[in-house]
C-alpha cells in the first residue's frame, strides 16, 4: 500500500471575485436616465449642432461624443460631449467640451461672454498672445457700463441696450457668485454654454451641470420688463 504524507495546510484565500461586467457601467447611465425621463444617445446629430453657428466665442464643433436630452417646461436642453478638432489641444487632453445647448420661446435678446482665465493651458496661452500682439482691449465698462462684470468676462453684444437686456442683473450676479468660467451666448429662442471645471458625462456630473444651466436659463429670463416671445 503507498504511503501518501500528510498534504500540507490549505492557504484559506477566499476565491476569485467574478470577472467584473464591462457594460455594467453602461447600464447603469442608461438607467440612471431613463428614471428621470431624459434621452441619451451615442449618435447625435452633427449638423444640427452645427448649424448654432456662427458663434461668437464658442468653438466651432467637428465631431460629437454622447448626448443627453431633457425637457422641462417650456425648455429643452441638449448636453453633448463636443470636440474642436484642434490637435495641440487633444494632445493637452483640452479638445473636448461638455456643452449645453437651451432653446425657450422665453429667450428674447443676444450676448455673448467668455471668462477671462481658466480656459485650459492651451487655451489660456492663446489668448496671452492675442492681448501681446492683438488689438487694444475694451476697457472694462465701456460695453455694458458694468466694471465690475466686465473686468471678469469678456463681452460682445449687438448694441448696448440689447447686451443690457440679455444680461439682466440677476443674471450678471449669478454668474459672478458662482464663479462660472467657460462660454455663455444667448441669442433670441435658445443659449449655449460650456463650462471649463464641468468636464464629465456621469450621473453625479450631469446632475450638477443641469443644475447650473437651469440657474442661468431662470436668471437670464428676469427681464425687468415684458418680452415678447421670439418668432
């Protein structure tokens, strides 16, 4: 009879946890959305985004990532992964834009604005060559009559009047308590704005982000006097 020696101790490792579910992630965001009635898709329309154009400080868009579609009220609101197409900036990983796009029948006047820093490196090297070798900056308060406003963002309006109209006082104070940074234009029916620190297209992230445009979108319509719905 062979003599077999005792086999030694087991070790007790717990076994291997199962292979982890790559699409999990996926269903979840799809879920996530679907509770809350928004539409998501991975294939959005290029040449409708497109066709926003011209835009004022905004990037012209080349290609899209994912989209999420809301309605609430009378607006409706589009946030999509957009890219500028520009290869310095994808290799400094600043290429791509999570942008919101507004329309409202309560929308009434243009204006443009930009913040003035934190545009990404890139971005923000650009623009000191531009104050370096460019034309002579407005001085803050000679657009809207606002310093204070106008030492923050950059600003282009039709005319004055208008410029005062599309950005009402509530408007103006939200933008400065928040610190907002990135690209808001206004225009008569619809807005469009990219944030510089709200990069992502998660969830937690766009809960936040639709927070905020919804914060601008109510503050840009406190106008101080009646307004007609545009055609």
């Amino acid at each position: 009879m062979a003599y077999y020696p005792p086999p030694p101790p087991g070790g007790g490792f717990p076994p291997p946890p199962p292979p982890a579910d790559p699409y999990a992630p996926e269903r979840a965001f799809a879920e996530w959305a679907r509770q809350r009635g928004y539409f998501l898709t991975a294939t959005p329309d290029l040449a409708w985004y497109q066709a926003w154009a011209p835009f004022t400080y905004l990037f012209r868009i080349q290609r899209l990532g994912r989209e999420l579609r809301m309605t609430a009220g009378e607006a409706t609101v589009w946030v999509v992964e957009a890219f500028e197409g520009d290869a310095v900036k994808e290799v400094a990983g600043e290429d791509r834009h999570v942008t919101c796009f507004l329309t409202s029948p309560r929308l009434a006047y243009r204006a443009a604005i930009r913040s003035k820093t934190s545009g990404g490196v890139v971005a923000d090297l650009s623009r000191g060559f531009d104050d370096l070798f460019g034309s002579a900056k407005p001085i803050a308060g000679a657009i809207l009559g606002d310093p204070t406003f106008e030492a923050r963002f950059d600003v282009a309006v039709p005319t004055r009047d208008e410029g005062n109209a599309a950005l009402p006082v509530p408007l103006r104070q939200q933008l400065l308590q928040a610190g907002f940074r990135g690209v808001l234009e206004l225009r008569a029916g619809g807005l469009v704005c990219s944030m510089n620190d709200r990069p992502g297209f998660d969830p937690a992230s766009l809960d936040a982000t639709l927070a905020v445009v919804g914060q601008i979108y109510r503050a840009a319509t406190q106008y101080p006097h009646a307004v007609t719905a545009p055609p």
